[in-house]
C-alpha cells in the first residue's frame, strides 16, 4: 500500500471518530434520557408537550398519555413521545 493512501484512511477513521463522539454518541444519549423520562411518568406530574402546553397527567397507558389542561382540567390524550419534558414544582411555596 502507497503511503499516501495509508494517510488518506487515517484520515477517513479520524473524521468517522470525531463525528462519532461529536454528534452521535451525545444524541443517542439525549434519546436514551428522553425515553427513560417518558417511561417513568407518574399521575399528577407537571409536564410540557412538544408543542410547549402545560398539562398535569392524569393517566398513564402503554403508549398513551391523558392530560389535565387549563382551569375547567379539561383531559386529553396524548402520545407518549409528544412529551418534551417534566416541571419540577417549586418547594418554596
């Protein structure tokens, strides 16, 4: 094999490992964290959808979430990956 060509595939596996610790690891773990909060809703959390609604949870199903919304707690089904995130409640109240 021709020096340069050698060099070259150096070149290729190091771009692969930069992009790899860079971009896809970092991702992975996001999804990871993401689908262990989304497994772990519990009735009466604070969440906020991915369309930025505020809601308390009412019941949890496999794959669907109901949600309380707005002062006449309205409910309301939701899939399981629409939540974005939990609300912590404040404990100086």
């Amino acid at each position: 094999m021709d020096t340069s060509m050698m060099i070259s595939i150096a070149y290729m596996v190091a771009l692969f490992a930069i992009f790899y610790f860079l971009f896809i690891r970092p991702q992975k773990k996001k999804e990871k964290q993401l689908e262990d909060l989304r497994s772990s809703l519990e009735v009466g959390q604070m969440v906020v959808t991915i369309g930025g609604m505020l809601a308390t949870v009412a019941k949890v199903e496999e794959d669907i979430v109901v949600l309380e919304v707005g002062p006449n707690r309205t409910k309301m089904p939701f899939k399981k990956w629409a939540i974005a995130s939990v609300e912590e409640k404040n404990q100086d109240k």
